[in-house]
C-alpha cells in the first residue's frame, strides 16, 4: 500500500490513504487531542479541540483528510491556548460540577482539562439554565453537562436505523433532544452504550452509580492521550 | 381545536421523501400557524424519520414555531438600518396597536409579533413581513392602520395599497417593494433577450463553455470570490452523474437586497445562467434555492419557468440541441443565514438543518444528495450568461486585472439614494458615496456584518478582490450615528444565526459580545482591550464554516480602524475595574423580602 509522508511538528510521519490527519498521527504515536470525536463514528468535527495548523490554515484533523507532504503543527504555543480556549468555553458555556459527577475521572472534557492544565477559566461562567429530563425508562440526560459532540446522535439507533438522539434549535439555544418512544425501547446494553459513549456525564444509565470508586477510573490510572502519546522525555 | 382532519389532507399532498421535509413543515405552518407536537409525530411517521429529527428542523428555522404564530404573523426586521430609519417607533407601535409585546401573540391568537434577522428590504426601511407579504417604509400611523385591517380581517395581501415599480406589479407578485435601480450597468442590469446567451452555448461543446468561462476569470459573487470556471470544471470533472447546478438565492448578509432585484427583474437571465452551467457540467437538474423572506417572488418565477419551457429554452432539447435536457425547480428556506453558506444551503435543501458540512469533500464532489453539485450565486450565473453571449474578453475590459467585471451594490443606510448600483470593479468608496449621496459618512460597511468597517480616512479605498471583497452589502454609517451600536447589532445577529454546531461560533460569541459590552460601557481596562482582540482571532481560527469565521469581523475591524473610540471606554490609569453591580444583586432578594434597597445592602 501506497504511503503518505507528512511531518507534525517538524517530525516525520508516514500515513496511509484515506486516512485523517488524526488518525495518521496517532498510528504515528502522535497525540492529538479531540473529544467530539470518537473511534468508528463518523467524525462531526463540533468540538473543534483537534485543530491543527497546516500551511498557516486552520483545520480539524478529525476530518481533515491526510495529503502528501504537509507540514502539520499540534503542539504551537499559540495553537495550544485556543484549543484550551475551546475547553474552557464548554466548562463555562455549560455547568460541570465534577467533583458530583457521576463520569468524574471517566469524562473527556475534565480529563482533557487536566491536561491543558485548566484551572480557572479565562471566560466569565454563562450559568445557562438546563434542565435534567428523564429519556425513557433507563436513561437520564442531564443537559447541564451536554457539550454538543453528537456522539450519541450517531451512535444510538433503533433496529431500523431511526434516530433515538438529535439536535434541536440552533445558537446557544442548541441542545440535543431525545424521540421518547424510541428511547422507551432501548435495551439495557443500547442504554449502557449510550452512557459509555456519552464523554462527559450527561447521559447516565439510571439505578446504577458510582459502581467503580472515584479514583478508580480511566483518566485516574493514566492521563488522556498517553495510550497514543510516545512518552515525552 | 382538532387539528387532525387538515393535517391529514396537508400531509396526503406530499411526498413520503424526507428531503421534502421543509415544504411539509412550510405548509404545516401556513396552514396551522404552528407545528404542533401532534403534526411533528405524523410527518415523523409518514417519511420514516424519528420525532426527535422532525422536531429538529422545525426548531432549527426562524419561520417555524412551536407555539401559534398569530392569524397575522407578523415579522418585523431587527437590521441596524432599519434601526436607523426609526424601526424602535414602529415596533412600539405595533405593540401598542395589537396589543401585545415582541415574542408574543395576542390572547385571541389574532396577531404576533416578532422579530426577524435582514430581509432584504434595506433600501425600503422599516420594513416587516405579516404572512410573507412585504410591507416597506413603515411609519408609527401606518402600523396603526395595518393592525387595523388585521382586526377587519382583511386578507393580508389586500393590506398592500400600492404594488412597487417594474415586475413588483405584475399580477403574480403584486408587491409594494421599490426596485431602486440606481444605476444600471454594462453586465447585469442591462438589456438582454432570452435565450441569447443559451443558443450561443449550445454550439460549443461543454468544455468549451467552461474555458471561456475560466478565461473571463469570472470569480463568484456571493464574496468567497472562487474562479466560476475552476468550479464548473471540477464538477464536470467528477464520475458519476447525475450532477446539479444550485442557485444560491439566499442573500442572508445584513444589508444586501441586490439579488432580490434580479429575481424581479431579470429571472431568465438567472435560469438561463443556470441552463448553461448545467450545459457545462452535464446536469440534467437545477434548483433555485429561494430564501423564505422572498417568497413572495416565488409564484412569478414559476410562471417564467413554464414560459421558458414553452420557448423550448428549458425542458428536452433546449434550443434545439439534442440531446440537452435541462430543468429547474425551485425549493424555499425557512429563515436561516447560515444557508447561505453552499453546504449549508444543500442540507437545507436536502430537508435538514441547515447546518454546514465538513469540507472537504466540497460540494462539487459530494453536493445535493451526496452527487457532484456546482452551487453559484444568482449574480454569478446572470455574469455567466452574459459572458456567453458577449465574450470573455468583453467581460474582462471591465474592472480590474484581478477582479474582471462589474459588482452590483446593494447601498442603504445613511445615504440618499439607496438601491442596487452596478459598477466596475475598482471604484473607491469615496466615488460609491458620490452617487449614493452619502459623503458625510464616519464609517462604510462593506461586505456586511462579516465584512469590513471601513473608516473615513480610508475612502480611496477600492471595491474589488484585491482589497474590498463583498457579496455587495454597502451600509452607509452617518456622523450621527454611535458606531457601537451598529457593532452591538451586528453581533447579536450573528449571536442569533450561528448554527450552534460547533463550540467556538455556539458559546465563544457571545463571550465575544459581554466583552464588547463590558468595555463599551466604562468597566473594561486596556487588559480587556488586549483579551477582546485575542478571543476573536481565536473564534476566527477555531471556528467550523464562514459564519464563524467571519463573526469576529464586527468587533475586530472596529477595533482596527475606530481604535480610539475603543480607547476612549476604558481607563488606562486602572487595570482593575469591578463588574459587580450590588444593586441588582440584592434587588431580587430586597423585593421578596420587602426590604428597600438600603435594607438589603445592611446600610
């Protein structure tokens, strides 16, 4: 198979076609954060974390197709500060409480927090009002914690294929919705998968919590990215 | 009341494709005046969508309510130069008339109030639509005249006493919008006879079509200004066919009406345009994709479609040529300007939300219904045509070496002619404001809110790609004027349109816009001069589509050419400045306990 030579940061990095620039580097060892994106769905490129700078331009390397010869920058000062300018906009433009979340030590957003160091953000707390609305008889959504990635949009499907979680309204207004009769039909794995797939806490199963102690979970044992990162020296 | 019995035979009337899913909802809501739990479940189920994706477009589009709209509904348009042209009176007006406050609909259901994002109507404001008929130059009396033919229960369209010039009085149209041609021009606004430009066209071969629009360097209009040509190439180029050619007929950006003017006037020069790109590319089917707002055009153009169709000019063997067939239909938005974007625009004409799409795959590549798609502007098309007809090399005589051609303006705001101008590429703002009548101007915006503020030191600059590009949005901004208002309108727009898809657009502007509102009122330091800049060069980058892109402009281009208006806000002798306001802290508190204020503070 034909390979795509492209370098990030200066290192040289060898892909495959079709890939993303995403993926290329991280069968390269190469960590670029993202948090919309998830392995196996179809990237939606919402979070906007994952934004690389090829050629002085701006783009998502979760959807960004890999071309021969670029020269990819990840880790630019500069580039760095607005991707954590993108989490701190989700902890402010939403209302995380980790330290009563039910996914703390297992959520994207605060794993990813940690690891751009985020401590106060830079941006005033919007405090929206959201509400916690009951999707059928297994799940809960609490949209407090919703950062919009539309994992769950694309992942949870009945059996024909009909969507059981979609976007409603537009702007700031913008919150996922939930088709209540077909969420009714979920089954306890659909469900289970729907949480797992969920980067923060804001789909949770219902009647089961804190199964796995705080401090025992994912991001607990080992920080974000270190499964593909080459361990800096 | 039982909704049932109309839903039922609305919804027999249509197809069981979800790409017809806005037309459904269109007519749900002319016909109901909302779209009802009970209407989102039955559609769901008629094309085999969920609830939750029926629901999503019905709350994605300004036009679509949840809640009964009013038997008027009427939408008045928030733009800053109907702002300037006393919009705050009318809208009191109407409130006081009707009885009931913006955003709300009167205890009888009779009539609605709301507001609306720029509905092309710049040069005729304060303009508002009541069951998408145009109603112009609004004045406090006339209000009250209007709310009281809604409460005779007049038919809406016979509220209109006086239709406009030109095809604004045919009977199909019968609208009381002015056409305010200012100046024709050697291109667009200028004699053509149908058929001229697709006859000549069809003795080519299509890649000749295509080199000679390549050679004409026709650039789009809508203001990305991307090579017609390249684009029309790259379509034709793509395997599998069928391919279609899409009219971008949703001139959103605050202040341009220049396509509304085209659709009136010159609606065959813009389907034969069409006919040619889909000559070039190989399509068999075009769509003009209409914004809601000109509705009122729509049944006029239909006319034009069949008569094209009669003058074999559409239809099989267009102009004799066989073996080319070409057809247009015409799809309606529901109030978004982020359709204006071209991959927005094909998922709102597929029957979604209009949210952007990943690019690339760019629309060429994966377009409507995921086939090859050339979307253009309706001004590029009419150019296209012309170029046919005319030449390149005529075409390229005009404007400049890089910009070839001429731009229609759409001008309003503080001048005394506003309308459509046709001009050269290159003329400076200085010689706009000449003609228009607007030479006192503080400020011009061009290309829109997403455009440049363009100060009046700056005047010799030029229209043109090379260093004013613009879909043509001209808004004259007088000395009276306070220039934070027109940006404070902007970013509310822009607040109000963003798709929501994407973090940086969806909660960075309005962060943006507190900012904004913290320095402009006296709380903000040279450190939040310093954060303002940086957060917007930030939405800028991290941002998905043009909309977010370019949502920082407002703020940032004032910041670059007015930055001692800036300056002048803040106190550079502090760097900390408190927000807190103690009053209305405790005024809640004070309230319910029935404290006075002094009370409440322990004074």
């Amino acid at each position: 198979m034909s390979k795509i030579k492209f370098s990030v940061d200066g290192r040289e990095c060898f892909g495959k076609p079709g890939q993303t620039i995403l993926e290329a580097a991280r069968d390269n060892g190469v960590y670029i954060p993202s948090l919309c994106r998830y392995e196996g769905l179809k990237p939606t490129g919402s979070c906007r974390i994952c934004t690389v700078r090829v050629g002085g331009r701006y783009m998502a390397a979760c959807t960004q197709p890999l071309s021969e010869g670029i020269t990819v920058e990840n880790t630019a000062p500069d580039l760095e500060d607005m991707r954590r300018a993108m989490i701190e906009m989700l902890f402010v433009g939403g209302n995380h409480m980790c330290p009563t979340c039910e996914k703390s030590g297992n959520c994207e957003l605060q794993a990813l927090a940690y690891r751009y160091q985020m401590l106060v953000p830079r941006f005033p707390y919007q405090f929206p009002l959201r509400t916690i609305d009951p999707t059928g008889p297994k799940l809960l959504v609490d949209h407090n914690r919703c950062i919009k990635c539309h994992r769950c949009v694309a992942m949870v499907k009945t059996k024909d294929g009909k969507s059981v979680f979609g976007p409603l309204y537009r702007s700031k207004r913008k919150k996922i919705g939930a088709d209540l009769t077909l969420a009714a039909g979920l089954t306890d794995d659909q469900a289970k998968k729907a949480m797992d797939h969920c980067p923060v806490g804001a789909i949770l199963k219902k009647e089961i919590g804190f199964a796995v102690p705080i401090g025992r979970r994912t991001y607990d044992k080992a920080p974000i990215g270190s499964d593909v990162e080459t361990p800096r020296t | 009341m039982s909704t049932k019995a109309p839903l039922d035979s609305l919804l027999a009337r249509h197809g069981k494709d979800p790409s017809g899913l806005i037309e459904i909802l269109r007519d749900v809501q002319a016909a109901l005046g909302s779209i009802p739990p009970e209407a989102v479940a039955k559609i769901a189920a008629r094309l085999g969508l969920s609830r939750v994706d029926v629901e999503g477009v019905a709350t994605f589009y300004h036009f679509f309510t949840a809640r009964p709209a009013g038997t008027y509904a009427v939408y008045l348009n928030k733009n800053v130069v109907a702002e300037m042209k006393g919009r705050a009176e009318v809208a009191r007006a109407f409130e006081k008339a009707a009885g009931c406050r913006f955003g709300e609909t009167t205890a009888d259901g009779l009539i609605g109030l709301h507001e609306t994002s720029c509905i092309g109507m710049n040069d005729q404001e304060p303009s508002a639509l009541i069951n998408g008929v145009v109603f112009t130059r609004l004045t406090p009396a006339r209000v009250r005249e209007l709310v009281a033919g809604m409460k005779a229960g007049k038919e809406t369209g016979k509220l209109v006493k006086k239709t406009g010039d030109g095809a604004n009085q045919s009977r199909l149209v019968r609208a009381m919008v002015d056409n305010n041609i200012r100046k024709p021009g050697p291109v667009i606004l200028a004699p053509f006879k149908s058929g001229a430009a697709v006859r000549k066209a069809v003795t080519w071969t299509p890649e000749d079509v295509v080199a000679e629009i390549k050679r004409s360097n026709l650039l789009g209009r809508g203001g990305a200004g991307f090579p017609t040509g390249l684009k029309w190439e790259f379509c034709g180029r793509e395997a599998c066919p069928p391919r279609y050619v899409v009219a971008n007929a949703d001139e959103g950006e605050p202040g341009t009406f220049k396509d509304r003017v085209i659709l009136t006037e010159l609606p065959h020069l813009l389907f034969e345009g069409m006919t040619i790109a889909g000559y070039a590319i190989g399509a068999r089917e075009g769509i003009l994709y209409l914004r809601a707002e000109y509705a009122y055009l729509k049944p006029r153009l239909e006319k034009v479609l069949a008569d094209l169709r009669a003058q074999k000019l559409l239809g099989k063997a267009i102009a004799g040529k066989k073996g080319f067939a070409f057809d247009i239909t015409i799809k309606l938005g529901a109030g978004a300007y982020v359709c204006g974007e071209e991959s927005a625009l094909l998922e709102s004409a597929e029957g979604k939300r209009g949210a952007p799409r990943p690019r690339p795959p760019f629309p060429v590549q994966n377009g409507y219904l995921g086939l090859p798609t050339t979307v253009n502007n309706v001004e590029t098309l009419c150019a296209a045509a012309r170029i046919l007809e005319r030449g390149a090399g005529w075409f390229k005589t005009l404007g400049t070496p890089k910009s070839a051609g001429t731009k229609l303006l759409s001008v309003s705001g503080d001048c005394r002619k506003p309308g459509v101008y046709e001009v050269e590429f290159g003329l400076t703002i200085n010689r706009l404001l000449e003609m228009a009548g607007g030479r006192d101007a503080q400020a011009v915006q061009v290309g829109g809110p997403s455009g440049t503020c363009v100060a009046r030191g700056q005047f010799e600059r030029r229209i043109g790609f090379e260093d004013l590009p613009t879909g043509g949005s001209i808004i004259v901004i007088g000395p009276q004027r306070d220039l934070f208002d027109v940006v404070r309108n902007f970013m509310d727009f822009f607040i109000e349109e963003s798709c929501g898809w994407c973090t940086a657009c969806r909660v960075g502007n309005t962060l943006l816009r507190q900012k904004f509102e913290k320095i402009t009122s006296g709380k903000g330091t040279r450190q939040d001069l310093k954060e303002i800049e940086a957060w917007g060069k930030t939405i800028k980058a991290m941002s998905r589509c043009g909309l977010g892109q370019t949502s920082p402009n407002p703020i940032l281009t004032t910041l670059l050419n007015f930055r001692e208006k800036y300056e002048a806000r803040v106190d550079a002798t502090r760097d900390y400045v408190s927000t807190f306001d103690l009053e209305a802290a405790v005024r809640d508190a004070a309230a319910v306990t029935g404290q006075t204020l002094a009370e409440a503070r322990h004074e």
